[in-house]
C-alpha cells in the first residue's frame, strides 16, 4: 500500500464487519471531525439521495483534496490543483487507483488524525482515532 506523500488530515473508508479491514481514502483538507461529519451528511442528503452505499462507493474511488457539498466544475476549474467531482468535491490529481486496505487498528500508520468510517447498513459515520478506537457515532439523518 502507498501512503500519499501530502500530509493527511482523514481518511473516509468502508469496512468489512467480518475482517474488520477497512477501504480508505485521504482527504487532505484541515477540519474538525465534527464538521467533517456534517460535510458526509450534507452529501448523503443532496447529492446521493440518503443512499449511504453510493454516497461510501464515490467517496472511496478516489483520493480527495477536500469535500465540498454543491461545488461546480465551471466555478473552480481554474483554482484546484485536482478534478472538480460536481456535487462532491475535488479530487486528488495524485490519486492512486485503488483505496488503502487497512486494518482498523492501523489507521494512525497512514498519518491521519481520524477515520471516517461509513456504515450503509445503519446510515452512520463513526469517528475513529488514529488508534482505531470509536470516538463517536453520527447518525447521516437528521
């Protein structure tokens, strides 16, 4: 697995409840987890429709530099060092093909202050530290 040479901020990921391996990708942004949470909810609600597994899919395609709910291609084209994602946010242009396979107590190894793990079956983001300890549950609805 290559760790991205850019300093990390938080990884997004899915998770196999069976092995507990995690799919992650970084997100390079600087943001408290928090808002990081309402961001993802933002998402889930106007770009993907409340379909947590779609929303959890596009999110781990790529490598991100920052998520922005609502962005246009045509409005930050010229000011983005990566591709726009419309609705999303915009994409690393240093992105590798396929998303770190981790397991979760290995998550501070990547170099990223939290996890953000999404669970389509409960429609949750749960905040994990760079030990893969739970820190918080947020629910996507509401």
């Amino acid at each position: 697995m290559s760790v991205p040479s850019r300093q990390l901020f938080a990884l997004v990921g899915v998770i196999n409840p069976a092995t507990q391996v995690v799919l992650a990708r970084p997100i390079a942004q600087q943001t408290y987890a928090a808002h990081l949470h309402d961001v993802l909810r933002q998402l889930w609600r106007h770009v993907f429709a409340g379909n947590t597994g779609k929303m959890a899919a596009a999110l781990i395609a790529t490598d991100w530099q920052y998520l922005h709910p609502g962005i246009q291609p045509t409005a930050h084209a010229a000011m983005t060092d990566g591709d726009v994602i419309a609705g999303v946010g915009v994409a690393a242009s240093d992105s590798v093909p396929q998303p770190a396979n981790v397991c979760l107590t290995e998550v501070g190894d990547l170099g990223a202050e939290w996890l953000c793990l999404i669970d389509p079956a409960g429609d949750t983001v749960t905040i994990h530290t760079t030990g893969g300890q739970s820190r918080v549950v947020y629910p996507l609805a509401g």
